[in-house]
C-alpha cells in the first residue's frame, strides 16, 4: 500500500535544540583507566517448584543491579546524550537495573549455559513455567541458569513482577532541562473525555515525557486527529484541549496534568490523534544497553561484587545465550548491531543469540527515545525503529539510502559475533516489515546471509500466540475473519533455542536457515499471491454459529519507507536527535514481499512448518483484516484462521476450493497417521522436541475432528 507523509505539518526545532546543547554521541574518546563499579543486591532467595531431572531443585534469586557507566570510555561512546548525563563523585554515570534469576540449587549440576531472557516493556514473556508448560522443563533439566534483566529505562513499576531500570536524565551544562519536540499517538479503543500519555498501540503504559509547558498555544505544539494514517490531518484548536485530565465531575478544561491531556467534546474512540509537543528531560535510555552488557558480564565472569558480595554463579558460567521476544528481541538486535557485544574486557557478552519474532530494531539511543513504540499499517506506522538496517551482513550497502553496514559491521570488527538465530512468524512479513532481511532493497534479489547467522520463518504463524482451535476467538465487529493460527511457533522455539546451544556449546551446526525466496518464487509481491476460495463457513460467537464472510484478499501490507527526521539524526544507528516530527516521507520505499501460498490450501508454502500446518484443520492466515467501518488495517499482530469443510459434500456445495478433512485425512486414524509422521518427520530435522512430539500425537489421538 502506497504510503504518504505529509512534511508540511511537520514541527521543525532545529535551531531550538542547537541551543539546548547535547551531544550525539559520535566521539570516541580514550579508554579511561577507572574500572566502572557494580554492586548486586539479592532481596529475595526462593525455592522454584519441581525438582528437575539430575539437576533436581531450581531457586529464584530476585534482586538489584547497581552499576557506573564510564562516560570517557570510547565503548560508550555511542550513547545519545551520555555526555550530558550527571555523574557521581568519581565521574560515572549511575544506574540501576532489577533482575530474577532461576538457578540450580546445586550450581555444580549446572550446565554452564546462562540463558539471558529479555524483558519486553519490563514484562518476562518467557517466563519458565513447567506446571503450565511441561516442555519448558527441558531447560532446567539441562542445568540452564535464567536471568531476566531490565534494560528499558521508561517502564514504570505498576506491579511487583515488572523489571524496570533506572538510568539518567540529561541536563544542559548549567543543570537546566534540555528541551526538545516529541511526538506521540494516541488511539483510545473508546469514546472519552481524557487520555494518558504517551498513548499508542504499543507504549501506553510507558513513563511519557513531561513537556516543557503546560501553555499549548506556544510555537510546537499541536494536536491532530484522522481516521487513518493516510487520511488529511485535521488540527484541534489550542483553546479546545488541554494537558489535563477531566472527567463528568470535572469537565473541559480539566484539572492540569502534564501526563495527560483533556479535550473538548472528548476525544473519539477509533481515531488516530497525533500529540506533537516540546519535551523536557530526556532520559539517557541507551545506558540500558550498557546496564544489560555489564550485568550479563559481571554473572558471567566476576567472582564478587565492588562490595565483595559473591557472585551467586562465579566459575559456573562456560556459555551465554541471550533471547528477545518481539519488541525485546529487537532491542538485542538494537544491542549487537551498535556495540555492545564487546564487553569492557574485550570478550563476548553473549556467545549466541536468538532474536525471536524480531523484524525490525528498538529506538533506545535517540533523545527522547520511545523503546516501547512498535509499527502497524495504521498506528506507529512511522514511529521510531524504521530507519536502522534490517540487514545482517557487515558489508550491506542500502542502494536506497547510500547508509553502508548492518546489524554485524560493529561485531565483525570487534571479532565479537555471536552465533546468531532470528525467527519470523508471517505476521513480521505482513505488519512489521520483515522482508528486507532477506532480500536487497529492490525485492529483485536473495541476500547471502552471514556464516554466523540462520534465519527461520515460522510458516503459517501469526506473530504470539500459542495457537490450536482453542485459541481461535471471531468478534465480527472487530476483525473479519476468526483471529488467530492454529499453526504456532512455541514448539519450534524450543527446539530451535537447543540447537543453537548445540551450536554454542558443542560447535554442532544447526539446521540450514528456512526462508521463503526470490529465487524460487516462495517470496512474491503481495498481489502475485495465489489463494483458494474458502467461502461457505461458520464459527461460534457467544454459542452460536456465524457465517463467516467469503475470504476475498485484498493485498493489504504494512510498507516501508525512507523517512526524514532532520539533520541531527543518524539512521543508520536509530540515534541522535529527531528534530523533524512526523518524519518527512522522502519518497522512496523498499519493496515488502511475503511468502507465497500453496494455492489448494492458503498455507505457505516454505519455512518451518509445524505439525499444524503439515496436518491442518483449517487455513492459518498470517493477517487479518479490522472489520470496524472506515478503518483501513490490518488487524494488528493477529492472524486470521478459516476452518477446512469436514465433508466433501459440505465442500463441494459451498463452492470452497480447498480440501476437506475428509478427502485429506479419510478418518480418525487417517488424522493421527498424518500427526504421527509430521511429528516425527520434524524430530528429525531437528524443529521439534521428541517429547512434544509424543504430546502432539496424544492430543490429536483425544481430538476427534470427524463427527
């Protein structure tokens, strides 16, 4: 879809921000001779439930890293506004970072292996659950050690279970505050009369930015509104909002309030509202990424604390292993692509790394950053994360843009590379963008990927999810087709994780990458797809079957194009200053293509496909279409799913070109046969565990598809 920018509304401070002072982080002073200090304080030590295997009893050490970041040390140099930030007695800048680990009791049972899990906005997605999730106790059967650590420095400590982590505030050589524009998307799902800032899809519940003045009246201020993306922005009066919140007791213009604002006549569910104003206090956000590298290093290799508090896995540690999910494996790819990898001994952080569901990077080095933002068809779509390479290898040159490098070039020069896994469910192809991964910036050709990296497509996946029938739910009011895929990338994770540990730990090679390609006609432009008709379906909705509309493609897709943020901005590291907000379109796009479909099914047609997907029930969509009447999106990160026909003859009258489960399958036993040698056929290449096979073939035995 053709995307549009509208520059002349765009806020320019430029000259504003000149004066405000700061740096961009370019210089790359000498390596100082001050060693940065590190405390680590436990506030909880628990017993975990279970036992596991030879292992046997696991604990959860909850607690707080302290450390220093050294603002003269050339490996910190990359740091937006580091050299504003306050510094202590000895010339560091502090922070501070919540962490849980799991750890073996016994540590001498353990197997070396550190496994780093990312936060996502502060939450642990990966939380190993084995009382919900039997599988996850293959990882601490094999003595693995689980560290959660935070790294995002805006999430705020609404629950006890949020990490969060602490780093500076920037300040103007005299103390006072740096000011500058900041832009942020409101979406309320619902009329009201107030909204809380930051807003959006993806960052609502993130610290937002103060601004500079509660007067909106003054130069850089302004509040739009439209049903679309694309759609003429329609600016709000000054004198009909407010930073306020307000309600029925307490109406327009509100009570003042520099986290919120108040409009009048309230604002309408459904609507895209864009909050440009100035900004005071920008946090050093990119201290996270050195807090994650010192941290990770100190459990790795440190034998004590500054204060002497031993290291609760000193000389236990061989192996690290970091993983991101989503927005946070785009934050470890942020990490590795602008440096961080390298310890401050000169070593790796991590030996291998795994960015799961990951397309695109994380905006954690500008001022003002926004690492919690995403990017949609719709909302985000021009937020912070867009500009950085996609690309992995050293020598990547974006024909496009003339920017020369990729996620590697700083690694590779630094011999600091990790071995390296990024998995894609299909969403990251249609939402996020995730194409340019794989192909040159033309969509014309393959990229060689590094010997170092493997990249998996999940096929038929949407991006979370554990998928079945059973998490399959359809609001007709809200999307058009039922919302969900049965055909998931949990069980293929875990298989995937162990490889690369083999890979790490015992140099054993993992499995080929699996991508859809140029070359072979498995990656397509969007309208080059050759879908079945499925029509003629119901689903339940509050008891009662729904017909489902006819599946009619509309070649809808998330592009990606080169974007402006003004002159003081590096897009090529997603750093330094935006001083153009929105962002100018340049008029230049990279071509997003898609896995091609098998044309009898609607399944992809190449990649990891799961047991779900080799024996399906039904058509796993990678998307899905916002039902609501005048929205133009796709349906966030959600897939869509259309159920095969079980019979012939209920196929064959309602006009539906894909097969039935009959003509598939014959019988319950034909089913569990097709279960049976799917499972077995993906042990073997490696995408899937044995014991999740054997649960995968009880579950089907159990299900009965045929009445």
């Amino acid at each position: 879809m053709k995307r549009t920018m509208w520059a002349a509304t765009a806020v320019t401070l430029a000259g504003t921000l000149a004066a405000c002072g700061g740096s961009d982080g370019d210089d790359a002073p000498s390596t100082p001779s001050v060693t940065p200090r590190l405390t680590m304080t436990v506030t909880a030590t628990e017993d975990f439930p279970g036992t596991y295997g030879s292992v046997g009893a696991y604990e959860r050490v909850t607690g707080t890293i302290a450390g220093e970041v050294d603002p003269k040390d050339s490996r910190n140099a990359v740091i937006q506004d580091l050299a504003l930030a306050p510094v202590n007695a000895r010339g560091m800048v502090d922070y501070s970072a919540d962490f849980v680990m799991l750890k073996p009791k016994d540590m001498s049972k353990s197997n070396g292996v550190l496994r780093y899990d990312a936060p996502n906005r502060g939450n642990i997605l990966t939380y190993l659950n084995p009382t919900a999730t039997p599988s996850d106790a293959v990882f601490l059967e094999r003595g693995y050690v689980v560290l959660y650590s935070a790294w995002q420095g805006d999430v705020p400590k609404s629950s006890a279970a949020r990490l969060t982590a602490t780093v500076p505030v920037a300040k103007n050589a005299d103390g006072s505050s740096i000011t500058g524009t900041y832009r942020a998307e409101l979406v309320p799902s619902r009329d009201v009369l107030s909204t809380a800032l930051p807003g959006g899809v993806f960052n609502g519940s993130m610290i937002p930015y103060a601004p500079a003045s509660l007067d909106n009246t003054l130069p850089g201020y302004s509040l739009t509104r439209r049903l679309n993306e694309t759609d003429q922005r329609v600016t709000i009066a000054p004198s009909d909002w407010k930073f306020a919140t307000c309600d029925a007791t307490t109406p327009f213009p509100g009570k003042p309030d520099p986290a919120s604002i108040c409009v009048k006549g309230g604002l309408q569910g459904n609507y895209l509202y864009e909050l440009v104003y100035v900004a005071k206090d920008p946090k050093v956000m990119g201290v996270g990424l050195a807090a994650l590298r010192d941290t990770v290093s100190f459990f790795r290799s440190k034998t004590a604390d500054a204060a002497g508090t031993p290291n609760p896995l000193a000389g236990r540690i061989k192996y690290t292993i970091g993983q991101g999910t989503s927005q946070s494996g785009n934050a470890m790819k942020t990490f590795l692509h602008l440096g961080f990898n390298q310890s401050l001994e000169g070593g790796k952080v991590f030996d291998g790394m795994y960015a799961h569901v990951a397309a695109r990077q994380t905006n954690i080095n500008t001022r003002f950053a926004v690492p919690g933002g995403g990017g949609g068809l719709r909302t985000d779509h021009t937020a912070f994360g867009q500009t950085a390479p996609r690309a992995l290898g050293k020598d990547y040159v974006d024909p496009i843009t003339g920017q020369k490098g990729g996620v590697m070039t700083r690694c590779s020069a630094s011999s600091t590379c990790p071995k390296f896994f990024l998995g894609l469910s299909g969403t990251e192809f249609w939402v996020l963008q995730g194409s340019p991964v794989l192909t040159d910036a033309y969509g014309f050709t393959d990229l060689v990927q590094p010997d170092n990296a493997r990249i998996y497509y999940y096929a038929s996946t949407q991006h979370g999810g554990n998928g079945g029938t059973g998490s399959i739910g359809y609001n007709p009011a809200s999307n058009v087709y039922p919302t969900g895929t049965v055909a998931h990338h949990t069980d293929t994770f875990r298989a995937l994780f162990l490889d690369l540990e083999d890979w790490v730990v015992a140099d054993k090679a993992p499995p080929a990458s699996q991508v859809p390609k140029v070359a072979d006609g498995t990656l397509t432009r969007p309208d080059q797809l050759k879908f079945p008709v499925m029509k003629g379906l119901t689903w339940p909705v509050g008891g009662v079957q729904t017909p489902v509309p006819t599946f009619n493609y509309l070649a809808r897709v998330n592009g990606y194009s080169v974007l402006n943020y003004g002159p003081q901005y590096r897009p090529e590291d997603e750093s330094g200053i935006a001083t153009v907000l929105p962002p100018a379109y340049s008029g230049k796009d990279y071509a997003i293509l898609v896995p091609q479909v098998d044309p009898s099914t609607g399944m992809a047609k190449t990649g990891i496909r799961s047991v779900e997907a080799l024996a399906p029930l039904g058509t796993s969509l990678e998307f899905n279409y916002v039902a609501i009447p005048g929205i133009i999106d796709l349906s966030g990160l959600s897939g869509g799913y259309l159920p095969f026909h079980v019979t012939e003859a209920a196929r064959i009258a309602a006009g539906d070109t894909r097969p039935s489960l009959q003509s598939l399958y014959g019988n319950q036993a034909g089913y569990v046969a097709a279960v049976t040698a799917a499972a077995n056929s993906l042990v073997t290449q490696r995408f899937l565990l044995q014991r999740d096979a054997d649960r995968l073939i009880q579950e089907a035995t159990a299900r009965q598809i045929f009445p």
